[in-house]
C-alpha cells in the first residue's frame, strides 16, 4: 500500500488579514470622500450659479427702490400741497387750487420685488446651498420685510376700497362735472361761489390725508431699509462666491 503525502496550504498570518482589511477600507473611504469632494464642488458651483441671479434680481430691487427714495422730496411737495388744500377755509378754495389739487402727478405704485430666484430657492429646498447662516438670516430679514410692506399695502387697498371709496367716487364725478362746466373762469374765482358741492370734500380730505402718510412712510422708511438690506446681501453673495 502506497502511502500518499497530502500537502497543505500554508496559514496566512492574522497581519495579512488586517492588511486586507485596512486596503479594503482605505479604498471604501477614499472613494467616499472623492465623491462628497464632487458634490461639494456641484454644489458650489449651483450655488454660485443661484447667487449670480439672487445678486441681478436684487440689484434690480435696489434701482426701483432708489428711484421710490429719491422721488420722496417731490411726493412730500404734492402731498404737502393736497393737504393744504383741503385744509383751507372752503370759501377761499379757488379754481386753480381745485384744478392743481386734481391733476397731479402722483405715481400711486409701490414696490415690488424680483423673487424669481429667492421662490425658486425655497420651493425646490435649494436654499441649503447657501451655507453662511448670515446671508440666509439676511434673505429672510428682506422676505419678511417685503411681507409687512404687502400686509400694509393689501390693508391701506381694503380700507380705501371699502366704505369710504363711495365718498372718493363721488368726489372725483363732482369734481369731473365741476371742471367741464367751469373750464373758462377765471382761476382765481371761488369753488364754492361757482357751486360746487362740498358734500365729500371733508371725508376725501381725511382719507387722502391717512393715505399720504403710509405712503410716505413706505418712501422714507421702508424702503430705505429694504435697500440697505438688500445692498448687504450683494455683498455678501460678493465675497462668498467671488463675484464681480
């Protein structure tokens, strides 16, 4: 009987094994931060991409606020001016005070933002690529502050569009009928001795008045702050993302 010799495979040292191991980890964590590097540099690259428009959208806000801010001077003149009218004894209200103080030239509109891009970021959750915690903080001071301004607009609209506008109606078709009828005196004749009807003039005198001065508020506080607001967040989007 032959007897057969069996050979056996030598056994591999437990440090061949932990070097396996520590190979097969290293590959695992390299290739995991290679790939968070590659999102971290897509996401920076969509985050500037967004700060480009975020930084048109409210350079475009700070040139509407600005030509709101820099026609106050003359928004005060008329108003200054309408006030003093209805302010006036009735019967020293001539024609020519009546005429000025129906045909100026008062640009009733307010601001309104350039959210494209800011709605885009907070409806598809891409706000998250903007990590300074101050320029979001910043972001959301504007949006906030553009949402008083609405609420108080949405609520002056709703004042003026309820009771009171039958009085406003009213004074504007009297005052229309007033003219046509009286377009050849002499201006510096009487209202009152030329027959116009005063039977608003003191309703539509309280009414215009509340709303020059939230008006004037809007011009000489809210949007001056709103532009400063907004001018520090361009800087922002400026030195975080590098832009020119």
């Amino acid at each position: 009987m032959e007897v057969h010799a069996h050979s056996h495979t030598p056994r591999k040292k437990w440090t061949h094994y932990l070097w396996e191991f520590l190979m097969l980890f290293l590959a695992v964590t390299l290739g995991f931060f290679v790939e968070n590097k590659r999102e971290h540099i897509i996401e920076h690259k969509r985050a500037k991409a967004y700060a480009l428009m975020l930084k048109q959208d409210l350079i475009n806000d700070t040139l509407q606020l600005g030509f709101f801010i820099n026609g106050n001077d003359s928004l005060q003149e008329t108003f200054s001016r309408i006030s003093a009218t209805f302010k006036k004894n009735k019967d020293s209200v001539t024609l020519s005070d009546f005429h000025a103080q129906n045909n100026n030239s008062i640009d009733l509109a307010i601001f309104f933002p350039n959210d494209a891009t800011y709605s885009q970021l907070k409806s598809s959750g891409n706000l998250r690529y903007f990590g300074n915690t101050i320029l979001v903080g910043k972001l959301g001071n504007y949006e906030e502050t553009i949402k008083r301004l609405e609420a108080s607009w949405n609520t002056t609209q709703k004042y003026y569009g309820g009771v009171s506008s039958e009085h406003y109606m009213q004074y504007k078709i009297n005052s229309k009928k007033f003219f046509e009828k009286n377009s050849g005196k002499n201006p510096v004749s009487s209202i009152k001795a030329l027959g116009y009807g005063f039977q608003s003039w003191d309703e539509v005198g309280i009414i215009t008045e509340n709303f020059m001065e939230i008006l004037l508020e809007f011009h000489q506080f809210v949007y001056p702050e709103l532009k400063k607001i907004a001018v520090e967040i361009i800087e922002l989007l400026n030195k975080e993302y590098h832009l020119k």
